[in-house]
C-alpha cells in the first residue's frame, strides 16, 4: 500500500517514514503543500497523511484542491491545533479522520487502517485468498499447505498486487510506480529480483500457483498445471 506524507517537521518526517515503512507502507515523502499538490495530481495513493501547517501551501487547501479536482483519495489531517472549530474546518474541507500532535504511532496506524479499508472496495475480509494459498494483510503472513512465513516490505507489496489481480498481467513499470514511486532511483530491474526472492518463498510453502513472466508485458500469478 502506497502513502504519500506531507510533514514539513523533517525529524518527524523522518521518524513516521521509518515506522511505515516497517509496517509494510511504501511512502513519498514531501515537505511543503506545492510539492504535495504536485505528486497527489501526477500520480495515485492508497491514502495521505497531510500536515496543515506546511509552508508555501496549507494542507486544507492541498485537500481542499484535490477534492475539488474529483480526488477521493482517504485522507489523514496532522495539526497541533486541538480546537473543536479546527477539526470541523477539516473534516468540512473532505478529510476522512484528523490527529492531533502529539500522537502515538500505534495510533497514526490505527487510524491509517481504518481510512484505507473504509475505501477498499472489498471491506469484509483482511485475508486474500488465491488457490491454496492466503496472504494475512494484516500481518503480512503468506500461508500454504506447507508452511506459514512473514513477508518483507516490498515483497508483501508485489504479492498483494499480484493476488488482487490473478490472471491478470501487471508490468514492470507498474510495479516500479505502485511500490517504489515515479521518482525512486531504483533501476527496474529490481522487480526481477524481488519477483524472484517471491518464486522461492511460494516454493518453500508448498503451493500450487506460479508467478509467471509474460515476455515483454509483465508477470501474472497463476494455479500450476500438475
């Protein structure tokens, strides 16, 4: 899942990108409201923690702006304001939850959690199932006949992807802009790598479903022909 944080407190910045990364987010990170308008019109989020008080652009009118462009995309205020008239002001503006500073960082996730399932389309279950496998996306543990094991960061990110479209060819490149962002210096060839750490973790728990290569187009997760 990909977040986009607009935190122009860098120590904090710092911290909150360290924290969801451990949880499995993949996150841009931005310090003022021009650059977070900027990659919320350029490119697509699973949700954003927005600061109110940024320089150059305020975050209310950062989500006032997208909202306005049609942008649904959850959104998580951060303030130190903790007046009643603040919160409504934010809420009013299209937000779908508000934190105030100082928090704690079970909470940020918590509340993470609940905006981005509240705009999953598929709400009833935390659990992707695909032949006689499952993925935990809570937990991030891949279980199959044979065994159970927790996923990395990255790999957890590509499996889901894979599992939420079986059948279904994704490419390098959306690999590259969903998990490592438009603007990562990463070469693509780290999908390969990745794609292969996952091959040997499917193998080891002993399941009958394959990541195959499309030549040219992408890979796809499909049940094995025994």
């Amino acid at each position: 899942m990909r977040l986009l944080l607009a935190e122009d407190e860098q120590d904090l910045s710092h911290a909150l990108v360290t924290v969801l990364k451990h949880n499995n987010y993949s996150v841009d990170a931005v310090f003022d409201g021009e650059e977070a308008l900027e990659y919320l019109e350029t490119d697509n989020y699973d949700g954003v923690i927005l600061d109110i008080m940024m320089p150059k652009l305020d975050g209310l009118s950062v989500l006032r702006e997208i909202r306005s462009a049609g942008n649904s995309v959850p959104v998580l205020l951060l303030t130190a304001k903790a007046e009643i008239d603040d919160r409504v002001e934010g809420l009013d503006a299209g937000a779908d939850d508000y934190l105030t500073k100082p928090f704690s960082m079970k909470e940020l996730l918590a509340r993470i959690r609940a905006m981005t399932r509240r705009q999953s389309s598929d709400v009833s279950s935390s659990v992707l199932e695909f032949e006689d496998m499952t993925l935990d996306r809570a937990s991030c543990i891949l279980t199959g006949p044979g065994d159970s094991l927790r996923l990395a960061n990255k790999e957890y990110q590509m499996l889901e992807m894979l599992m939420a479209n079986p059948g279904q060819i994704i490419s390098a490149d959306q690999f590259m802009d969903k998990i490592w962002g438009y603007d990562s210096d990463a070469e693509l060839n780290v999908v390969w790598v990745y794609i292969s750490y996952l091959r040997k973790k499917l193998a080891s728990i002993g399941v009958h479903v394959q990541i195959k290569a499309a030549r040219g187009l992408g890979y796809l997760l499909e049940a094995k022909n025994d």
